[in-house]
C-alpha cells in the first residue's frame, strides 16, 4: 500500500484560533474551561464549557469573518464554520491549492462531526413550535447535515476527489483521518482533507450530557479544576468545540512537490466494544484491540511507542484506558509516557481524535510532552508517566492517539517521524 | 427612494452579503445579486416577516426583482 503522510494542519479551539496558538497555550498549563455565560445555565447541573475564544483574529483569537463570507456564516451551524476555517489553514499550511483538474480530482474531503448542527436544530424546533412551519428557513437542512462540512470545504477549495464524512460519536476525528488515509493509500485520491469539527455547546446538549451523567457538574463554581483526567476527584466530561483538520498526502506526492512533513501515518486500528450504548466494555477490552490492531497495522512492536495522546475525558472510563494501555505496554510501561490533553481544552468530541492527533504531530515536531492539568492524586497507581501539571521535555519518534466513542467504537491512530 | 423600497433594500444587503448601491430596482435577485433558488426562499420569508405578510408560493415565484418585490410589498403589505 501507499504511504500516507501529514503536510499541513489546521485547529480552532477553545485556546486559540490556530494550531499553534492552541499549542503553545497546551504547553503553558492554561485551561479553556469557563463558567457559560451566552445562555442560561442556571437551571442545568453543568454550567461550564470549553468555548471558542472569539475576537478580532489578533493575539490568536478566532475571527470567523477571516474565513468564510458573513452571509454564509449564517446559514450553517458553527461547525462548519470551524471546518472551513480549520480546513483552510491546513491547506495553506500544506501549501496545495489545487488548479488543474488532475489536482482537483484526486484531492477529497473526509470532515466529520459526532452530532453535527445541534445549536441550529434546538433554535430551529422551538421556532417551528412558536411560528409554524413557515419561518423554517430554506438553509436549516444543508446548515445542519454533518456531511456539509465536507461539502462546504470541497465546494470553497474546489476538491473534486472523495467527498465522505464520518460519524461516530467521539471517535469521528481519529476514524476520519483513518479512513482519509485509507483512501490515499488505495490510491482513491493522492491528497485528502480529513479531520471532525464540533459545535455542541448549548442548552439541549448540556442537559442531554448530563442526563446521560457524563458531564461535570461538581465544579461549576471553580472551572478550572473540573477537566482532571485520571484524578481521584474527577466526575465527568467538560464539553468543548471546535475543528482539528489535517492534510494528508501520498508520500511521493509530498516529496515531488518539496512538501514540509509532520509525520507519517503508520498504524490505523478500529475495534467494536459490543458492550453498552455509552459505556465501555469491561477492562477496556475493545479500546485495547483497537491499539493492538493499530500496532499490527503499522508493523510495531508497542515498546516503540514514546507517547500516548489519551482518550482520557475525566470520568470513570480512565482508569480502564489506563489498565488497557498498561497491558499493552509490558514491561515498557515504565519508558511510556501518556497524557490526556482534554484536561486543558475540554472534549471536542466529533473534533477530539483530529485535534489530539495534531497535538501528537506537534510533540513530535518540538520533542515535548503537553500536560495532564489538574492530576493532583492520581485514582491508581501506574508506572506509565502521566505528565501532571507541566508539559515534559522528550524525543518523540513514534506516538499514539486514542478515541472511543458512544456506541462502543474505537480508533487508534499511529505517527511516526519520517 | 420610498419607505418599502429602503426596508427591500435592507433586506436584500443583509441576506445576500452585497453592496448597497447594487441593490437598483431593475437588480435581477438571481442574474445580478448572486442569490440561488434557496437564497430567494430565504429572501421572500424576511420580506413575509419585514412586512407582516404571507406571500403565497405562486406569487413568490414572480418575485424577481427589486422592483417586483417592491411593487407586491406596496399592493400587499399591512
């Protein structure tokens, strides 16, 4: 098969507008979690979110003007309008901006989203009960479907390959550029757009989450201290949104065109729970054969990997990642060093596997480890590093990312330095 | 310019993203402004809610122009 390489990402988050600025505040401690204050919450359990750190576009906030035309900003949901803007910034990182039509045919999309345009639906059903059906905007339908993010990004960039979308749950980011990958490497398309935006924070979804009891609701007076992976006190899920995208290209494609290189996508691996609709099966074991396949995948032993990017969400589905990622390990537990990245900027869910898997490439590329805020009294004891509080400088040739979703579905992808 | 004609205006500068002095009353919504099919649904509903009127599918399908909008606004509205 073809191989597949990184040329070019793109974020928005809630620290920042950018990779980058996302990055170096990851590698600050600084975390995105605040009390909600663009709705009511007063009457919902969990009160706060990771948002978007909208601006002027300076000093790294998100000016979405800078992205896509106002008048289309309104006709879809914000996660679109993350895509677009996570999409272009990947493609400009990347530097290709397909012309010819040879260019355009074998270039495709794969952008996914775990719920898609919920925002627009709530406003929209209380608006059909309150107006009737004739104030149902004509955009409501191609505003909302998560493919549109796909469809959008193909549409502004002129990508005429693939045009494909994934959805499952919290797992959409990882298995997108799985899958995108998958397509290069078949030969389906030379160059694909892959990655999951997300734009869940509103009331519908507060309360959903935290009828399902996933969300955090013991700190809603100190935000900060909520997002706390694998701390003895943690008690659910911080919501977040944003986009993690990435540009993925056949390595020979990448080396023609003198294409800078993040990485190359080694090892793929997916696995079903057949367990339970929102929790994981026993010890972890569907998230431990998806490692596992994701190692057969790219022909490693698990002693090569340096750093594990943890699904880590701070609820009670840590401990049993941590268990199956020891299992994995052996004897290299001791030399591994793993951190969960949701404890600063909460769990972008649909966009969490793309987001963390540029985080991965960027530890890689500057030989850091970004931290685990919050892990004051680890709930067990592990020789695995998990990096509390402070980001760690180490060489990074081989690293890992994992992502489970609702559903029972599991993806774990795996970078090597080229 | 008169009162319907300001308000139409507004409408069509807010909901097609263009400039102001584009928006003449022979402007064609589709051929000079840059609307598609749904942008003219989109359009015929703020004009339904600017005007408080209900414009009927068939008579929204002569709504062509500024001028067409205009004139069925002045006839119509309440």
């Amino acid at each position: 098969m073809r191989r597949v390489v990184v040329t070019g990402i793109g974020m928005v988050s809630p620290l920042g507008g950018d990779a980058e600025t996302t990055w170096s505040n990851i590698l600050s401690a600084r975390s995105a979690t605040k009390k909600v204050e663009n709705f009511q919450v007063d009457d919902l359990p969990a009160q706060i979110a990771c948002q978007i750190p909208f601006g002027d576009g300076s000093d790294g906030s998100f000016n979405a003007d800078d992205w896509m035309e106002v008048k289309e900003q309104r006709k879809v949901d914000p996660f679109i309008v993350y895509a677009v803007s996570a999409a272009t910034q990947a493609l400009n990182d990347a530097g290709w901006h397909p012309k010819t039509d040879d260019e355009q045919h074998t270039t495709g999309t794969m952008i996914g989203s775990g719920i898609g345009g919920l925002q627009g639906i709530e406003q929209t059903s209380l608006l059909l009960a309150e107006r009737g059906p004739r104030r149902v905007s004509p955009f409501f339908i191609p505003g909302r479907l998560i493919n549109l993010a796909s469809g959008y990004v193909s549409i502004m960039h002129g990508l005429k390959g693939p045009n494909h979308s994934v959805v499952t749950a919290c797992s959409t980011g990882a298995h997108a550029i799985g899958d995108a990958g998958r397509m290069i490497a078949l030969g389906d398309a030379d160059v694909m757009v892959a990655g999951g935006a997300e734009s869940p924070v509103c009331r519908l979804s507060l309360a959903g989450f935290a009828a399902c009891k996933a969300l955090s609701t013991d700190y809603n007076e100190t935000p900060e201290k909520a997002s706390r992976p694998w701390d003895e006190d943690r008690d659910g899920f911080v919501m977040g949104e944003g986009a993690g995208i990435v540009v993925l290209e056949e390595y020979d494609h990448a080396q023609a065109r003198g294409a800078k290189i993040y990485g190359e996508l080694i090892g793929y691996g997916l696995s079903g729970d057949a367990f339970h609709i929102t929790a994981p099966a026993e010890n972890h074991e569907g998230a431990f054969r998806a490692m596992k396949a994701s190692l057969k995948r790219a022909g490693i032993d698990a002693s090569e990997i340096d750093y594990v990017n943890a699904h880590g969400t701070s609820t009670m589905a840590d401990t049993m990642e941590l268990g199956a990622v020891e299992r994995l390990a052996g004897d290299h537990a001791s030399k591994l060093t793993m951190s969960s990245t949701k404890s600063a900027i909460g769990h972008l869910l649909g966009a969490a596997g793309s987001v963390e898997a540029i985080f991965c490439l960027q530890a890689m590329r500057d030989s850091k480890v970004p931290p685990t805020l919050n892990l004051d009294n680890p709930a067990s004891d592990t020789q695995i590093d998990l990096v509390p509080h402070k980001a760690k400088d180490k060489e990074l040739t081989t690293v890992l990312s994992n992502s489970f979703g609702f559903g029972g579905t599991n993806a774990s992808l795996v970078f090597r330095k080229v | 310019m008169s009162d319907t004609a300001e308000r139409v205006t507004k409408i069509v500068v807010e909901h097609l993203g263009v400039e102001e002095d584009k928006v003449v009353l022979n402007a064609s919504f589709i051929d000079d402004l840059g609307a598609d099919s749904l942008d003219t649904v989109e359009l015929v509903m703020a004009f339904e809610e600017e005007f408080g009127v209900e414009i009927p599918d068939d008579s929204a399908e002569t709504i062509q122009t500024v001028k067409d909008a205009v004139d069925y606004l002045e006839k119509n509205k309440a």
